[in-house]
C-alpha cells in the first residue's frame, strides 16, 4: 500500500525540523523534513519560524512526493521508524 497524506504537526525550531506524518494504511509515519531542504526547494532563505506552516503547506506535495518514494525504497530511520528527509533528497 502506498502512503497517503497525513498531518501538519509543528516546527521544532530546536532541531530546524518540520514534523508531521503520513499514513500507511491507518498507521502514522513520523516523518521530518529539515528546514534547510524546505528552503532549498522553495528557493528562499532563512524562513521566519512563524511562516514555516505556510512554507510546508505550498511545497507539500514535493515533500510528500519524496517522502513516499523513500518509503518505497525502505530509507525509514530512528526509533519508531521514520521518514526524514534533507537536502540531499531532492537533487
């Protein structure tokens, strides 16, 4: 089964990640996305903290996109396993 959308959680600005999660089957997937990457794929820098929902949401079906096919390849990470995904994953 494929993954499916999940939800928003929170900017950590502690660890300049993006939470949230995808849904495999009726399990959630963490998953992260760092804040440098959003940048890179949005082409701006150094996003204000109270804007990074915004950013996510218009870049989401990039982000999600990639976070499916790492899902597909087994790339989970951490404990529980998850998606977390950098730069690098979208060159």
């Amino acid at each position: 089964m494929a993954l499916m959308q999940g939800e928003y959680l929170s900017y950590d600005i502690d660890r300049s990640v993006v939470l949230f999660t995808m849904l495999d089957g009726t399990t959630d997937v963490p998953c992260a996305i760092s804040t440098s990457a959003m940048d890179d794929l949005d082409g701006s820098k150094s996003t204000r903290p109270a804007q990074r929902e915004e950013q996510f949401v218009r870049l989401r079906d990039r982000i999600e996109a990639r976070a499916i096919r790492k899902f597909a390849d087994g790339e989970l990470e951490g404990r529980p396993p998850g998606i977390i995904l950098r730069s690098i994953d979208f060159r």
